[in-house]
C-alpha cells in the first residue's frame, strides 16, 4: 500500500509572502508542496515560473510536486528541474509527444508525472505506464482553486489503480479535496492528496496544522 501524501498546494497561500507559508505548511505537517504553474494558455489563469520555485527550494527540503499546466511543456522542462523540483508532472493534453516529455523529466534525473484532466479517459496513459513515477487525476478542471470536485472522475481513480497494480507509482488527486471528499477518493486508491484551500483557507489561529489533520484523519 502506497503512503499517504498530505500535498499543499499554494495557489490558495498568500503571494506576498510564499517562502514562509512554504515553511509554516510543511512545519504543520505537510509531507509534499504542490506547485501549480500556469501560463494562461493552456488553463485560462496565470501563476508563477522556476524563478519562484528556485526562491522557494532554500525554505525546506520537504519534496517539491511540480504541475506544469502550460503548453508546451517540454521547453520548460529543464528550467523546472533545474529550480528544484523533484516531481515534474505534465498534462497528456499539453503535447503530441508525452513519451518523450516524458523521458525528457527522467534524464534529468526527475520524477515523471503525467496529469489527466476530467474528460480525458485513463487509457491515454496505458503505454507510458512504466515511464511514470506519478498519475494525477485532475478532480476539477484546471486553473482555478476553489472548485467543486467532480464525482465522475472517482471511477477514473479506480482506473488508475489498477493500471498501476504493484508498480511503484503514486496516485495523487487534485481540485476540491477536502475532508468529505478523502474518504471517497482514497478508497479509490489515491494516496498523494493536494489540497488548496482546504488548507490555506482554512487556517486556525495562524496554524495549518488542523486542517492538515483534518484531512489525515478523514
Ligand atoms: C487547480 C490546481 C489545484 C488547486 C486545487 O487547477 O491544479 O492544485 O490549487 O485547489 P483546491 O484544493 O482549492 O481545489
Ligand atoms: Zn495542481
């Protein structure tokens, strides 16, 4: 059984202050940092770049999931690795070639994730599926955070799942996790979680720590 992964992501921290929240999440107990990284092209919102990244990588060592949701991907690709991210995810749809995104990621000795969004069907993936260090099923269509998760994309978990079989892969979830969604989509065997505003929304009395615990628990 994969270990489950509490993954902040900080679309949803405050923007005038990053390294600190960076910092305050992973001392709550955060085990991975999500980063999302748009480019108002192929998701109609606009983020930050690897300059943002590298600033980020001197406040922990805690492991950086890199979300590419820009197109293309592959140019960017040695930038991000370059700037310290550990997991570099791209979405299927962002490129004709993603067996060679792919690989790009992994000769640079990174982690190589692939992202699906809610209308694209897990067998897109098959053939790459020993090229994959990470699956992410997108729960709510990219760009924003904040969204409603979308209950049709927990049969595409199971998919997921059980393409994997003992391969070493994770399955993360991404968009509307929040303590009443982590049952359904951890029973679907997702373990890597990226929660936004279920954790930076909802801070208590300065701390990330109850949220965090929150969804642990859930
Ligand atoms: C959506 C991003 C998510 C987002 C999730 O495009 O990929 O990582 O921050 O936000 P919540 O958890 O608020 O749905
Ligand atoms: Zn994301």
């Amino acid at each position: 059984k994969r270990p489950l992964r509490i993954a902040p992501s900080i679309l949803s921290a405050d923007f005038s202050n990053l390294g600190p929240e960076v910092r305050s999440v992973v001392a709550d107990g955060a085990d991975w940092i999500h980063l999302d990284i748009m480019d108002g092209h192929f998701v109609p919102n606009i983020t930050f770049g690897p300059a943002v990244v590298k600033s980020l990588r001197k406040y922990t060592d805690a492991i950086f999931d890199c979300h590419l949701m820009i197109e293309p991907a592959d140019p960017f690709i040695p930038a991000f690795a370059e700037a310290g991210c550990d997991y570099i995810t791209v979405h299927e749809e962002a490129g004709p070639h993603l067996h060679r995104s792919l690989q790009n990621i992994r000769n640079l000795g990174k982690k190589a994730g692939v992202a699906l969004n809610p209308a694209t069907p897990v067998s897109m993936i098959e053939h790459v599926i020993d090229d994959l260090d990470l699956i992410l099923i997108m729960t709510v269509n990219p760009g924003f955070g904040g969204q409603k998760f979308i209950p049709a994309t927990l049969e595409k978990i199971r998919q997921a799942n059980a393409l994997i079989g003992d391969r070493p892969i994770e399955l993360e979830v991404d968009g509307g996790i929040a303590p009443d969604t982590v049952g359904a989509v951890t029973e679907a065997g997702a373990n890597a979680l990226v929660a936004g505003s279920a954790i930076f929304g909802r801070a208590e009395n300065g701390s990330y720590a109850p949220s965090i615990k929150a969804l642990r628990d859930a």
